[in-house]
C-alpha cells in the first residue's frame, strides 16, 4: 500500500510522530491518529468502514469529554 485513502495529503513522518502507542499482551503497537482513521473511514465509504468510523466518532467523543 503506498497511500491510504483521505491522507494522500498528509505526509508519512506527520503521521508517524502522532501515533498512539498500544498496548496489547505486552507488545506495543502503534496505531494511526484518531482523526488520521476517521478521515480514512470517511473517505472510504465501505459498510464495514462506516461501523467503524460510528465508534470512531464515539471513542473521540468520549475522549473530549474526558479533558
């Protein structure tokens, strides 16, 4: 995959130093800025990616709310 679709703009180093760092049975794994996948998710359009962007848009809510 050489583009992700909604970050053609965005450059790789941008999205590389706004990872989250996960967690996951002791090994950390980065994952892509929440509004980086959002925009993603938007941009794609697919069923499964609409379920997604929905919880997407959930956890950020929560997140704001929790500042």
């Amino acid at each position: 995959m050489t583009t992700i679709p909604g970050l053609e703009n965005i450059d790789f180093q941008k999205c590389l130093f706004s990872v989250s760092i996960g967690n996951i049975e002791g090994i950390q794994v980065p994952f892509l800025y929440i509004n980086y996948l959002i925009m993603t998710k938007e941009a794609t359009k697919r069923p499964k990616d609409l379920i997604d962007l929905a919880e997407l848009l959930k956890i950020k809510l929560i997140r704001n709310t929790l500042k």
